[in-house]
C-alpha cells in the first residue's frame, strides 16, 4: 500500500509539471502574434474566468460536489471584491507580459515572487522585517536583475508588466490571508472560483471595454471554438492537479517539483519557439536567483518546525487555547503569476500557509472533496 501510494504522488506530481507547463505554452502560442495570433490578454482571461465560473456554478449548485460557505454581503464587499481585483490583475498584467518577453524570462522573473511576497506582508505589518530573510530576498533580486540584463530580446514594457504582475499576486496572497482568515472563512479551489472567477470577469470587463473592445474587429479575429475551450479546460485540469497534489504532498515537494518544472520549461520555450533565445548569463542570474529561494525556503521550513517543537512542549491544556498564526511570507504560491495564475486556475484561492513536508490534506479526506478545507496565497 505504501508503495502504491508513493507511486500516486509521483504520478500526480509528473501530472502537475507536464500540465503546469503546457498550459503556459499554450497561453503563450494562443497570443503570440507569431504563432495563433490573439493579441488580447483580458478577452483570454475573461475566458478562462467565465469558464471556471461557470464549471463551479454547475459543480457547486447543479451537481453539488461541493457545499458553498456562508458567505454574507459584508464579507463578499470587503474581501472577495477586492481579492478578485487584485488577482485579475495579476492574470492580466501576466498574460500581457506574453506579448512581449519569452517564455523562459518571465519564468526567471517569477523568482522574484517570494521578494514581493515577503514585502508586501512587510508593508501589511503580517511580518516583520528579518535580516536574514532580507538577505536573501536581496541575493533573489541581483539573481533577477543578472538575468535581465543577459536577456537577448529585453523588453521594458513586458518586464514592467510582469513584475506589476507578480507584486499584484503577492498583494493578493497577503488579502487572503488576512482578511478571509479574519473573518473565519476558508475555500477549497471549486467554492473559491465560485465567488472570486465571476468577479474577477466582472473586474476585468471595464479594462476590455476600454482596452481592447475598441481595436477588435470580428473578421480578424482567428477564433477557434476547440481551441479557447481546450486553452480553458487545461487551466482548469491544472487547478484540480495542484489540489491533488496538495493533498499528496507537503509545500517543500512542490517547492522542488516547481524549480524542476521551471527548469524544463525553460528548455522547452527555447525548441517550440525558436526566437527565444537564452544565454549564459540568463542561467548564471536565474541560479543565483535560485539560491536564494532555497535558503529563504530553508529558513521557513525551520521556523515551521521550531514553532511545532514548540507547540509539542507545551501542556495539551494550554495548546487548545492557543492558536499558532503563520505569518504572510509563509505562504506557499505555486507559481503564482503566470504559471497557475495566468491561466485563469489561478483564481483559486486555496494558498496554503503551512510549509511543513507532510500531506495538506489527508489522504482519507481526498475523497471527500466537498467537506475538505484548505487553509488560506497565483503562477
């Protein structure tokens, strides 16, 4: 049994790397003028939001897999409308940056996404300023700024894009955590593209009018019913195989399962689109960017493991009264912009905030999915 089951996570964790990557490929030939040529980020996003909305309509109040939260107008005004705007954002921000900048650089630019996590939790007062944590966010950023300036194609305009993307994830992330956790409230992927997929389309329709309904004449438009719903589909298969994987895993092995998947990804850009081209340079700066992600991983997972320590030295009497917060730059972001978040899975706001190497969710539990709750957070 132990083997079957180990045997089950791999399967699950080679699922998630082969879908996380073609799901971006698939972003990226879908709006490439070179390629599909569907140069309109929010009308992509709109889509991939109004189809995962309507999956979790039907799964939720149709076939009622999963049972919806109370959710009370106060609590939808003051935290699923502003998660949703943040996280739309970061979806269309991310998606625009595939119009200028290759695959393989925005995937070097997302090592900045601890960076503007921990800042952001820094500026919300959810953490506090470390030193050694600064130190390598610090080491993080020369990676990055290596990398860029190896770029063969640089692009301010994509860059700029990208990272306003990144650090709209990373507000997002820390919102999440504060205001759902305020309130008491938590979501599963399916009951979180229930609230927040609708309003994030209704988010993103006031930029579309604005933006991109003006230049888009129908009789150009190459569309292809087979290829939106499959572009669709896949980022909602995603979504549903990072909840699996969650369930299987701990944070650290996602961790690693997603340099792994970075790494490949970057390989593949440069065979299926040729004009990405990468350097020495480019790889010096993302390893260096790389090191720095691990060692901030590293001192996380520590401060997990020292707070159970001391958690397990406390009498049960006083363990029940006491509940152990984790701070914003805890939280664990798989990919978040525009890896699972440009692909529209990432309007789950399922984001963890545990980073110890055991199951998020129970094995006995996955069958359940209606009853599981995931802690609240994209790419």
């Amino acid at each position: 049994m132990i083997g079957k089951q180990l045997v089950l996570t791999y399967v699950y964790l080679l699922n998630y790397i082969i879908f996380s990557s073609g799901v971006i490929l698939y972003n990226k030939w879908v709006l490439s003028p070179m390629y599909f040529d569907f140069p309109f980020p929010i009308t992509l996003t709109m889509i991939h939001m109004g189809f995962s909305g309507l999956v979790a309509f039907l799964l939720v109040r149709v076939f009622k897999v999963v049972s919806p939260v109370k959710m009370t107008f106060e609590i939808y005004l003051t935290c699923v409308i502003p998660i949703s705007a943040f996280f739309a954002s970061s979806l269309w921000f991310g998606n625009t940056a595939y119009l200028h900048i290759s695959v393989a650089f925005i995937q070097m630019l997302k090592a900045l996404m601890p960076v503007a996590t921990f800042l952001m939790a820094v500026v919300c007062a959810t953490d506090k300023l470390r030193w050694d944590v600064f130190l390598n966010m610090v080491l993080v950023s020369v990676g990055v700024v290596v990398s860029s300036y190896g770029e063969i194609h640089f692009n301010v305009i994509g860059t700029v894009y990208q990272v306003t993307g990144i650090f709209a994830e990373a507000l997002r992330l820390v919102l999440t955590q504060v205001l759902l956790q305020k309130k008491g409230l938590t979501l599963n992927p399916i009951t979180s593209l229930y609230y927040i997929a609708p309003c994030s389309f209704l988010f993103l329709f006031v930029p579309w009018y604005l933006l991109e309904k003006p230049v888009m004449q129908v009789a150009q438009i190459q569309f292809n019913f087979w290829i939106f719903f499959s572009n669709a589909l896949s980022a909602l298969a995603l979504n549903i195989i990072i909840f699996l994987v969650i369930g299987r895993t701990g944070a650290v092995t996602i961790r690693v399962a997603g340099v792994l998947k970075d790494w490949i990804l970057i390989a593949l850009s440069t065979v299926i689109f040729p004009e990405s081209l990468i350097t020495g340079l480019n790889i010096t700066g993302y390893a260096i960017a790389l090191c720095g992600v691990v060692m901030y991983n590293y001192l996380k997972v520590k401060d997990v493991r020292a707070s159970q320590v001391l958690v397990e030295s406390i009498p049960e009497r006083a363990v029940k009264g006491w509940n152990l917060e984790k701070k914003s730059s805890d939280l664990y972001t798989p990919d978040t912009t525009n890896d699972d978040n440009v692909n529209g899975k990432n309007g789950s706001a399922y984001d963890q905030t545990v980073d110890e190497e055991a199951p998020l969710i129970p094995p006995s539990r996955l069958s359940h999915i209606g009853r599981s709750q995931l802690s609240s957070h994209t790419t």
